[in-house]
C-alpha cells in the first residue's frame, strides 16, 4: 500500500523552532543555486544540531548532573537566540545592528563552548565519549561558520548602499547608475576577501565531515531513558526528533555551500568583465527574446532581438526587430532536419527562428550564431548571446511598477480582464501576434524600447528596491528563464558554473535521470494556459537495472480562440501539436508508450538515450503520456534522480514513488532527488 512520507506534528513544531528547513524527512532535494545568503542558514542549523548531539547524549546521564546539563541548555538556546537575531536583522537589511548582533552571538557562543565542555568527564565515564567529540567538532564548525559571516559582512559593507542595507555612515550622492558602475569597478578587488571566506567554509566542512550519523539513533526516544531526561529538561516535544536525518541533512548542506561558492566566485570574479566594466572594455551582446508561452526546446520561440552595448553597467541599444525581419535577410537554404521536419511539415528550410532545437542552450546558440553571422547588413563581432523570456520582464515589471514604453504604451503585471495573465503579457501578445489589414511596422522591435524603459526604472529605483532586482536574476538564472552564451572561453566556462548557459550533461556517477523536453510546433501561445503534472513510480534495482513508469499529465484549462487569420482576432489558445523528447540515462530501454500519435523513436544522443514522440493537446482539455521502462542502475540501497528542467516553465510538481514510498516535490530548476529504497 502506498504511503505518503508525513512529519508528525511533533516534528512540525520543532522544524518551526530550528533553522534547518525540513519539509520532508527522507528526501534531500538540492539545486544549483540556494538563495538568501545560504551560509546564514546553516550556521544556524550548525548551532541547532549542537542542541541536538549534546541532548541525545545527555539522555543518558544520571539525575547529579542535571544541573549540569540545565545550565548547559539554557545558555545554549540563548546562543541559539542569538544567531536567529543576527539573522533577522541580515534579512531586514540592517547591516550595522546585525554587526552588532554577530559580536552578541559570538561571545555567547564561547560561553556556550565552555559549558559543554565540563561535560566531559561524565560523557566519557558513560562510554559517550564519540558523542561529546563530535559536540567539539560541531562548535568548531560553529566558530568558523561565524568567522566566515563576519568576513562576509564586512565584504559588504564597501556596497552595502547599492544592495540596499540601511548604513551608518551618510550614504553617497549620485544616481543608482553610479553605484552599480562602482560596485563593478571593485569587485575586481575583492578575491582575497573571497578565498578567505571559503577557507573558513571549507574548515567547518572540515569539522562536520568527521561526525558518522550511524552512531546517532533515528530518534531522541531510541536512547534508553531518553524521554525522562527530556522531561526534566523541559524539552520533551523533543522525543521523536529525527537526529540521525538531521545530521544527514546539516552534512548535505555544507557540502552544498561550499560546491555553490566555490562555482559562483569565478562568475563574481567575472562579473565586471561581462558588465564591460573597464577602460575599452565594452560588450556587445545579441539579446534574444524567447516567448516561452508558445514553448520550444530551450525555453521559447525566438520572436525577437536586439543588439545592445554593456559599459560600466550601463546598458545602450544599437537595434531591435522582429525575428521575421531578420530570417528575410538569411537568405542560405538549409534543408529543416529531419527530426524537426517530421512534426514541423509547414517548413522546407531551416529558418533562424527554429534553430533552438536543441535544449541544450549553448549548443543551439552555436548553431544560430554560426547563421546569424551570415546575414549582410546585422552587426557582428558579437561577445555573446542573452536569451530573456516573459518571465523575466513579468517579474522585473512586478520589481519596479508600471513601465511605460514610448510608442507602445504602459505594461504592468495587473490580470488581464479576459484572459486572467499579466497584462504585459497579453499586451506583447497583441503588439507581436495579433494579425492586422496593414502594415505594422517594426511590431516587434518592442524588446529594446522596452528593454530601455525597464533598465531606466532599473537605476533611478529606490535602494530598498534592490535586493528584490536582484533576487529576480537569481530566479531567472535558476529557473533557466535567462540564459547566456559566450563567445570568450573563459567567460563560458564562469557561466557554467552557475548553470546559466542551459547544459544538459549526462550523469556519469550511476544515477538516474529525467528530462522532458516539449516543443509547442504551430500552437499558438497556449502554454499560457497549460499545467504540467508528473508522476515516477520506481522499483527497487534487479539485476543492475531498475523498472520505472513515468506518467505525464497536460491540462489545457482554457477554450480555444478564433485562430483564423481573416479574423483578425488575438489567437492566443489553439490546439498544441507538440514535439516532446524525454532525456533518460544512456542504456535505458523503452517497455511500452502511450500517448504519441504513434510509435515513438528511440536512438542515442549526446550520452543519452532519447524517446522522441508527438502528439496534441487541445484547448480545455486534457492529454497523457504513459511510459515505463527500465534504467541501468547498481545501487540496492539508494536512490539518486537528477532531473533537468527545460528553459521556460512555471515550477512543475512531481509526485514520486518509491518502492510504494511517495513524496511530492515541486520542480522550479535543475533538481536533485535523493531518498532510500
């Protein structure tokens, strides 16, 4: 019988009261990128597991050294209380109180280090002496946590009026403009900070790398005695506290911030390059517009571009148009290939606006540059390609206000009357699609107009408007909703590094994955109004391959619109013909398929092996498909899932079952999936 994995009330509360989050129990899901200055977070779960080790050993001591252990828990919860402060404070933008706060937490956490220490003597008599071992490296962990929070701040500091903390000292004049050009003039400084911030990250690694969950039970009420002890400490909710998964998930976290910073110090070391920050040092880069709501392999259809210039962070437009305007201009003939022009049966040749076939962002960008460096009359020596689609420009519009945009009116993310979708959306749908009995001139050179509308809000907006502007780049960057490619190598590889330019690579570590890639070929914008919904049911490994089914659910919950062109009329909802490729590890081996039009194709690709199939979705209505298969997997014990998520869609939610074990989780970017058979 299945079962959901649920945390019991108990769980709940305590989950409530610690900093480590964690929304379920058997599951470890890790991304790329982790938000909100991720090593405040594990210090303070750092300091919570404190709590934890030296509770499930102190079940066990005898009623004289109750006093001991009182003293000891109150003086570590006020630490506790501490770090939870200084955190708040970060979080409130407050830099100078959470300086001060840090200082606070410091000093009690010496005190703190100093009271579990006078456990010692009664831990090892009790044979607890791994335990109070492992309580030191879990403090030394701490101090080094706090060592690197306190080098961080005062990195900070420099910038701390651009990225919107409240300062002590007067802050300085000039535009928003020139705060960024001086953020980016001395980033290039600020390396040795850097590598001293990680070596204390990886010192804490260091500290908790030594500590083997195994020697910790399931749960506080395993230990004999447990539940009295906790009684007279007042902390019986803590009883069913699951520590073993608790140090797992405290382990699983380190390694991960340290795996984050160490990719994303050579994109800060970078980042002015790419800003064209520097003397002669300017970049041109090709902006693609991917209209992600008539969706294609690497996140949309490429309905326009713009040519624009980056100097010290400020950007200028040289042009913009529409990508029809440049596909008359490519005038090579290039037969369609053949896996497009299966499904793609209106087009002979290969136009520049269905290069991006492939999912993988940098190899369709090789393509399409490679072409777009043959049309006369487009600028060239282009330093890259940056692809946006209408998630970004929703989310920076949502960020700034309402933006106005001379010649094509105000954009706002309000709900459209109609169709219930940000206006902006509805309003770049009728500018660029909508049919018209005259000419339109220029209907989609919208993108750099409004492109220079939004970067002007951009720098006169408030400070306190700039951790906001900046949360939207991660975002955009995680949920793969912006893109880059880079002509300079060194550059492509810091991009890399943060997973921006869209790679899809092979595990090569025997785990599992899964990438459902979708191409929407001729219908209309009806991703606008399309859910996705996946379910994975996975039997335990037999014979060095497991067996998984794989269920795929689309739900178009709109009717359909008036597509005919004499009318006229906005044709956002049509029937969805779509191209869909599932990604599985090279050596899967396809059992059955339902749902395609017909017989799927099976053939390796890039270190994979590819279902490639079609079938359609009509307006308010449903379509599924069904797969199983099996997959070469060795390991009995654990199960690893990397699942890609395509460029371009909302956060999916996939249901998973395990060896009858199921767990929901919701996919907003590339995802790691990790549970026990």
């Amino acid at each position: 019988m299945m079962m959901k994995k649920m945390a019991t009330m108990e769980e709940e509360k305590v989950a409530e009261s610690l900093p480590i989050k964690t929304e379920d129990k058997q599951m470890t899901t890790t991304k790329k990128w982790k938000p909100n200055w991720p090593w405040w977070g594990w210090t303070l779960a750092i300091l919570g597991a404190v709590l934890i080790v030296v509770v499930s050993a102190l079940a066990v001591l005898a009623l004289a050294y109750k006093d001991i252990a009182l003293n000891f828990k109150v003086q570590a919860q006020e630490t506790l209380n501490y770090a939870k402060e200084t955190y708040a404070l970060f979080k409130g933008q407050d830099l100078p109180a959470t300086t001060n706060k840090l200082q606070e937490t410091k000093t009690s956490l010496a005190k703190t280090s100093t009271d579990f220490k006078e456990l010692s003597s009664p831990l090892h008599l009790l044979g607890f002496g791994a335990q109070y071992e492992d309580g030191l490296a879990l403090f030394a962990a701490a101090d080094d946590g706090v060592a690197a929070v306190d080098k961080a701040l005062a990195t900070l500091t420099p910038y701390a009026d651009v990225l919107g903390f409240t300062v002590e000292q007067k802050e300085e004049g000039g535009t928003a403009e020139d705060r960024i050009k001086k953020l980016l003039d001395t980033l290039s400084v600020v390396g040795p900070e850097l590598d001293a911030i990680l070596v204390d990250l990886k010192a804490a690694q260091a500290d908790i790398s030594t500590i083997d969950p195994q020697d910790y039970p399931e749960k506080l009420s395993d230990v004999f005695g447990a539940k009295f002890v906790l009684k007279q400490i007042g902390k019986a909710d803590l009883a069913d506290y699951p520590v073993r998964q608790t140090i797992v998930e405290l382990k699983d976290t380190v390694d991960l911030l340290v795996k984050t910073f160490e990719e994303y110090q050579p994109v800060i070391n970078k980042l002015p390059e790419i800003a064209g920050s520097g003397e002669n040092n300017r970049k041109k880069y090709l902006v693609l517009f991917q209209n992600n709501n008539e969706l294609r392999p690497t996140g949309g259809f490429l309905t326009a571009y713009a040519v624009i210039y980056m100097e010290n962070g400020k950007i200028s437009t040289e042009k913009s148009d529409d990508i029809y305007e440049l596909d008359k201009k490519f005038t090579k003939k290039i037969a369609i290939p053949e896996t497009l022009g299966k499904y793609l049966t209106t087009e002979k040749y290969w136009h520049l606006r269905d290069m991006n076939i492939d999912p993988d962002f940098a190899q369709s960008m090789e393509i399409f540059l490679t072409n777009y460096q043959t049309v006369g009359g487009e600028p060239q020596d282009i330093d890259g390609i940056i692809a946006i689609d209408t998630e970004v420009l929703t989310d920076l519009i949502e960020v700034l206000g309402p933006v106005d945009v001379p010649g094509y009116g105000t954009f706002s993310v309000e709900p459209d009357a109609k169709y219930g979708a940000p206006q902006i959306v509805i309003a770049l749908s009728e500018i660029i699609t909508r049919p018209t009995s005259y000419i339109r001139e220029n209907r989609k050179g919208v993108l750099g107009p409004m492109m220079g509308a939004i970067l002007t809000k951009v720098y006169s907006a408030q400070k306190e408007q700039f951790p906001a502007l900046f949360q939207v780049i991660v975002n955009a960057i995680e949920g793969r909703h912006a893109q880059a490619y880079f002509m300079d190598e060194e550059l492509q590889i810091a991009a890399d590094k943060i997973n921006m330019t869209g790679k899809m690579i092979a595990p090569t570590d025997g785990s599992d994955f899964l990438a459902i890639v979708d191409a929407n070929l001729g219908g209309a914008k009806s991703n606008l109004f399309i859910d996705y919904g996946v379910q994975q049911t996975i039997l335990p490994p037999e014979n060095g391959e497991l067996t998984k089914q794989v269920i795929i659910n689309y739900k178009n919950s709109r009717p359909g619109d008036n597509c005919n062109l004499e009318a006229g009329l906005l044709c956002l909802n049509a029937t969805n013909n779509d191209w869909q490729r599932i990604y599985l590890p090279l050596g899967s081996k396809l059992i059955s398929a339902k749902g395609y039009k017909s017989e799927p194709s099976v053939y390796d690709e890039n270190g994979f092996t590819v279902i490639d199939g079609y079938f359609s979705l009509n307006p308010d209505s449903t379509a599924k498909v069904e797969l199983e298969y099996t997959v070469p997997y060795t390991d009995t014990q654990n199960y690893v899932l990397n699942i890609w998520q395509q460029g371009g869609l909302r956060a999916v939610k996939h249901l998973l079952d395990v060896n009858e074990n199921q767990e929901e989780i919701e996919v907003a970017g590339d995802t790691v999936y990790k549970t026990t058979f």
